[in-house]
C-alpha cells in the first residue's frame, strides 16, 4: 500500500504543517474573545446603509470608555463593537452617539466579568484534556484483544498524536485569522475543538477497527510479520468511507458556514479545517505511525 | 413479505411524525399545541448571571441556601410577568471555591436591562412582623370571612397589606438558626428557633406584650407561616407546632435559615438579545439545514444509487426524530443547538456509509443483495459503536463543562444526534434495504464508479 510505503513524506508533509501552525501561534498569538478575556459586547443593526469599520471607530473614539474598543462586521447589516467591561448606562450613551449619526437597531448586549473569562480558560482546558484521557482509555479498552503485535496502549497513544496534529492545525489558522481578519476564539471554538477531537478518533476508529478485523484470524506468527500488509490493505479498504463521511459533513459545514447567519460561522469555519485535518490524520497518519512503532519494537527485539 | 411490511410500516409512521410535527405548531388545530422551545438568543431577551457568596455558610448548609434564594429570586421575578422566566442555580466546575456557586437569571422578551437588575434587586429579607387585630376585622367586616377562590383586587389588598402586619424589628439577623424537631409522642414535625443575643431579648419583649397574637414571618415579602404566640419565651429558644407534613416542615426551615444568613450575590455576567436577531437565525439556521441536507442526499444518490434514496429517507427520517425529540423531550433550541444539528447531519450519514461500504465488499464477494444488507449491517456495528462512543464522550464532556447555555444547547443535540443516528442507521436502514432489495444483483443495487 502506497501511503504505508512512502509515510515518511506524510510524516514531513504533517510536521511542516504543524510546525508552522506552532510558530503562528507563537508569533501572532491566539486572539481571545470576551468570553476568555472579560468585557462588553454591543450588536447594533444598521437599517439603512453600514458605515465602515473606520467610521465607527473614529465616531465613538470620543467615549472614554470606548477606548481599545474593536469593530468588526457581523452578517449583513450588523456591527459588532467590542470593549472593555461596561455598564449598562455606558452602553446607552454608546447607543445615543451611534443614533446621533446612523438609524440603528440594538441587537445584543453582552458583559462578562474578568474572573469568569479566566475561569472558562481554566475550565476548557480540563474539559479537552478530561475528553482526551477518556478516549485514550476507551481505546485501550476497545482495542485490548489485539495486543500483539502493538499493544492497546499505543493504539491510544497514536490517537493521542492524531489529535494534537488535528488540534494544533485549526488553532494556527485561527492565529493567522485572528492576526489578519481579527476573528476570535470564544467558547464556541472550544467546542469546535472538542467536536474535532471526538470526530478525528472516530475515523481513526474505524481504520483501527479494520485493522483489529484483518488481524483476528492470523496466528501470532503471521500477525508480526505480515502487519505492514495488514494495516495496508485495512486502509484500502476504509479510505473510500473515511472520505465521504468528510465529504458528507464537510457539505453540512459548508452550509452552516455560507448560509447559517454570523453566529456559528467562526464554529463552523473550525469545524471545517478540523474534520479536513481530521480526515488526513486517519487515512495518511494514524496507521502509518502503527507500522512505524511496530518496526522500532522489532529493533528492541521485542 | 413481512420485511416489506415493515418497510412499508416505517414508512407510515415517518410521515405521521411529519404530519404531527407540522400540527403542533398549531395553535388552533386538533392536536395539542406544542409549539418549539427557543433559546433567549433566538427570542430575544435578558440573561443575567450572578455569583452568590456562600463564604458565611457552613458547607452542610450551602444547598438549602441556594435552593431558598432561587426561590426567592423566582418570586421576584414572576412580578415581571415574563412568560416561562427561567431562574436557576448551577455549581460552575473550574471555578475557585468562592465564586463556584451562581443564580442564573434569564427573562425572555425583556429588553429593559436596566429595568431587569432593579426588579431582581438586592439580598432578599427575613422579618417578623405581628398581625394587627384591629385592621384584620375592619377587614373581615368589610369582606366577611374570604371564601376560597375570591381574590380581592389590588387596591383593596393595597388597602389593608400596608396595615395588616406591624414591623417588629426582628429580622433573619437575629436569628441564630432554625431546626426541624420531632416532638412524642408520635414524631410529630415541629420546627425550633434560637435567637442570638440581642434576638433573645428583643424576642422576649414581643413575646411578653403579645401573648395571643400571630407573630408572622416573611421571608421577601411573602408570607412564610403565621404561629400565634403561646407565651413569653425568655431564653430566645422558640418552637413552632402546627399540622406540618416533614416536607413542610423542612422546606420552613431551610427558608428561615437562608434568612438568617441570606447569600449575597453579586452580578458577573449580562446579555441582551434584541427580538429581531433571532428571528434572522432561526430563518438562517433552517435554510442551511435544508440546503446541507439537499447536498447530502444528491451525494448519496449519485454515490450509492438506489442504496443512497434509502440513505435520504433515512436521514430524513432521523432529521424527523431529532425535532421531535426537540419538541418533546424539550430541548431549548439555541443558534449552537442548531449548528449541531447540521454537523449531526454529515455524521449521521456516517453509520449509512459505514453499512453500505460493507454491504459493497459483501457483494463484490458473490452474496446476495439480502445476505449483503444483514452481514453488512453485522459487520460495520463495531465501528459504528465504537466511533459513537468516543464522540459520547465528547459530548458529554461539553456538556458537564459548559455553563454557557450556548455550548449547553449544542452538547445536548450533539449526544443526542449521535444516539438517534445509530438507531435509523441501524434499525431503519437496515429494514428499509430489506424491504427493496431484490433477489439478484441490478444496476440499482450496484455501487459506486467501477475503478
């Protein structure tokens, strides 16, 4: 099988990927929402023509309270103005220097304090790290008849390092996002991370699955030496479902993305690099790192 | 014959369910009005959320004490008249010791923030006030003793509840702690009252010059239990008796605790939606819906052919059980809820994919159209399983961390959505390709692009 005899370029192709998400990351930085950071969030609708970005900044510059504050446009008439913590009287005033110039709507309103922000961070991490031990243990568990010739363990092991490559990837896109887009991280995005860690298992499931199935009526002997094969031909022949499933959810997303309103479109953009991340980690990683911990097992003389 | 039957009989139930979904958006229609839940993002309305300090509060005593101030806090809210205003208290994971516990407020279809803050107000109050004999018979003169079912209007209550109770200066402060007590001789609940120092003297004093009234208690305002005063009580040790069930006696208590140490709170979080916005997802939303679900099905059908229209009544089907158990599970529909719905969709389609490429290599090794579906079927269940489970995982994960209702609402349809797919795929998959299958192999029933 093909992508089992030329991984190295895999490998390559996934760690240069990952590489440059790391140095993103580290460079621009991830930019966090209220919902980690703490602070107000004004939705106003514009019932006759949007003004610019500019415009508005430059409009409510005057409001000391306003200072720092971002812009951006949200759907099709609507801006979103976000700031540090303010009170509801500030918005109002916020409101009235808008109504001064522009015909508008108030749409939403939002304030989180401080502490909760720095709580949702604490709080997401333990849930993606909770989610991560569980899987691990349950494919340990699932996979526990076929110890030979790799253990369960590294079955779960190797899912652990499909994810991270599917976790780390739509985390730099959202750093390049962020940097030039200034599009957001908020809880959403967190969740996004937890739907592609569970959907990114899920396909590499479904090869280990195969791979469990094609090694059962072997004899110890044959499994050990014919393992490449197997893995191989388990591959080829859950590719072709690997890849419509993405196909299928990916049109979902595409949908949710184009047409689902500003809401949940950054929660779909995630989802979407997530499941093409996912989708690659299971077909061209997952297996590939199966035969490459089986062959540094046999330099062991294990 | 029979596989076709029940086909045939799923079939009929689909559309039912399509028909009664439809009918209970009715408001005037002979089924029962049962019309969607919908989140305050997709209605519009004020959510407001505080952290409650319960540093004061011995650990034993912290649920009851939250229990009393949603309770008190719902009372104040019903004044608003918000029809289904939501109050509840929730234990927030990852937060330190002193700021986990939080009243979560929400009031659908106000707008008035400011208005909404006010009305919730401050610390609620416990306060013992005595029955004013004179103004209670000027009442009952006027209306004669209330029978059951008369109310009064307000300015007649207005009238007399300004009156009808004197203020004693014996508040919750004062009071040390409450206790259920079971008195022979058969168990009979009743409830004791310690006062503190300066209650026990203030207590004597109303007890000696009221022997024989009605000392009430009210907690926010509202009336809690009106004992009558037996004697002078000098060691600031009260008990009250009365035809109390346990329940009754319990929840007493646990109210005059949480008045004697009532729980500050202190607002962390707020947000408006305006009525407008909503809408404009809602609308959004089911386009999206439509349109990730027409490009699955012609995917399927050009993929899979005939196995790809049971596929689409499969998905149809399952998209069916998911508003339905939307509707009456319920489940509070928000913007996230309906962007899991969506996802769900390209994933439930996984477990028909998983059974047909199976079914696929069944008849590529020679079996027959029906032998193909029931192996198939067999042989995918482990991967189907064992995926599902780790997205279960996830989703239950999501859903014990969130205390945002935005990831709530989508933790709660994606568990769900993985549940339900793993029925239609399994059950009404299986049995519609049973009930069309033909004997022999047909172009029909062939699959996919030969390589």
């Amino acid at each position: 099988m093909w992508i089992i005899k030329q991984r190295k370029i895999f490998y390559i192709i996934s760690s240069i990927l990952v590489g440059l998400s790391l140095i993103t990351i580290a460079t621009t930085g991830i930019k966090f929402g209220i919902d980690f950071t703490g602070g107000s969030l004004v939705e106003v609708a514009f019932l006759e023509d949007r003004p610019t970005n500019q415009d508005i900044v430059s409009l409510v510059s005057g409001l000391e309270f306003m200072e720092g504050a971002s812009v951006r446009e949200s759907g099709d008439i609507s801006m979103v103005i976000r700031s540090k913590e303010i009170t509801n009287l500030q918005k109002d005033e916020l409101i009235q220097t808008l109504e001064g110039s522009y015909t508008i709507e108030e749409e939403r309103f939002s304030t989180i304090g401080p502490s909760l922000g720095a709580e949702l961070k604490t709080k997401s991490i333990m849930a993606v790290l909770l989610a991560l031990f569980l899987i691990v243990l349950f494919i340990a568990f699932a996979f526990r008849h076929v110890s030979k010739p790799v253990s369960s363990g590294k079955y779960g092991m190797i899912t652990v390092v499909a994810f991270l490559h599917d976790l780390i990837l739509p985390l730099g896109v959202f750093a390049l996002l962020g940097y030039f887009f200034g599009i957001e991280v908020d809880s959403l995005f967190v969740t996004a991370l937890l739907v592609i860690l569970g959907y990114s298992i899920n396909d590499t499931i479904v090869v280990f699955d195969r791979i469990r199935e094609n090694l059962l009526p072997l004899n110890d002997e044959t499994k050990k030496k014919r393992f490449e094969e197997v893995v191989g031909k388990s591959i080829e022949e859950t590719y072709a479902r690997s890849i419509n499933t993405s196909l299928t959810t990916l049109l979902a997303l595409t949908a949710l993305y184009l047409f689902g309103g500003a809401t949940t479109q950054t929660f779909a953009l995630a989802l979407i690099v997530g499941v093409i991340a996912g989708t690659y980690s299971s077909i061209f990683l997952a297996s590939a790192l199966l035969v490459t911990v089986k062959k540094r097992q046999d330099k062991k003389g294990m | 014959m029979k596989k076709r039957l029940f086909a045939l009989f799923i079939f009929l139930l689909f559309i039912l369910g399509g028909w009664f979904l439809v009918q209970t958006e009715n408001e005037d229609k002979t089924v029962q009005y049962r019309p969607f839940k919908y989140g305050l993002d997709l209605q519009g309305g004020v959510h407001l959320g505080y952290k409650a300090d319960v540093s004061a509060l011995a650990e034993e005593d912290i649920n009851g004490a939250m229990t009393s101030l949603k309770e008190t806090i719902e009372r104040r809210v019903n004044l608003f008249g918000v029809s289904e205003p939501l109050v509840q208290t929730e234990t927030s994971l990852g937060a330190s010791e002193e700021s986990k516990h939080r009243l979560i407020v929400e009031l659908p279809g106000v707008t008035d923030l400011n208005e909404a803050i006010e009305g919730i107000g401050a610390t609620p109050v416990l306060e013992f006030k005595l029955l004013d004999r004179d103004v209670q018979t000027t009442f009952f003169e006027k209306y004669g003793e209330l029978e059951e079912g008369v109310e009064l209007s307000e300015e007649e209550v207005l009238e007399f509840s300004d009156n009808l109770y004197r203020t004693t200066g014996l508040t919750g402060a004062l009071l040390d702690r409450a206790l259920v007590q079971f008195l022979p001789p058969n168990n009979q609940p009743a409830i004791s009252l310690r006062f503190n120092g300066e209650g026990k003297d203030l207590f004597k004093e109303i007890t000696e010059n009221n022997t024989g009234e009605i000392l009430a208690i009210f907690l926010d305002g509202a009336l809690l239990t009106q004992p009558v005063i037996q004697q002078a009580i000098t060691n600031g040790e009260a008990q009250i008796t009365g035809q109390f069930s346990v329940e009754e006696a319990q929840t007493l208590v646990r109210d005059l605790n949480f008045g004697a140490l009532p729980v500050p709170i202190e607002l962390i979080e707020t947000q408006v939606v305006g009525p407008t916005l909503g809408k404009e997802i809602i609308e959004k939303g089911v386009f999206a819906l439509l349109i990730g679900l027409a490009g699955i099905c012609i995917f399927l059908i050009i993929w899979y052919r005939a196995w790809g229209v049971i596929a689409t009544i499969a998905l149809s089907i399952y998209v069916l059980i998911m508003l339905l158990l939307f509707k009456f599970l319920p489940v509070t529909i928000t913007a996230s809820g309906i962007a899991g719905l969506i996802l769900s969709l390209g994933m439930a389609v996984d477990a028909n994919i998983l059974i047909f490429e199976r079914v696929k290599e069944e008849l590529a090794g020679g079996a027959n159209p029906r032998n193909a579906v029931i192996a198939g079927t067999d042989r995918a269940w482990s991967s189907i399983r064992d995926g599902n489970i780790s997205s279960l995982i996830s989703a239950v994960i999501l859903f014990y961390f969130s205390g945002a209702s935005l990831v709530k609402g989508f933790a709660l349809v994606f568990a769900l959505g993985v549940l339900v797919s793993m029925f239609t795929a399994i059950v009404v998959t299986k049995t519609l390709a049973l009930g069309v299958v033909p004997e022999k192999k047909n172009l029909l029933f062939g699959m996919g692009f030969k390589k």
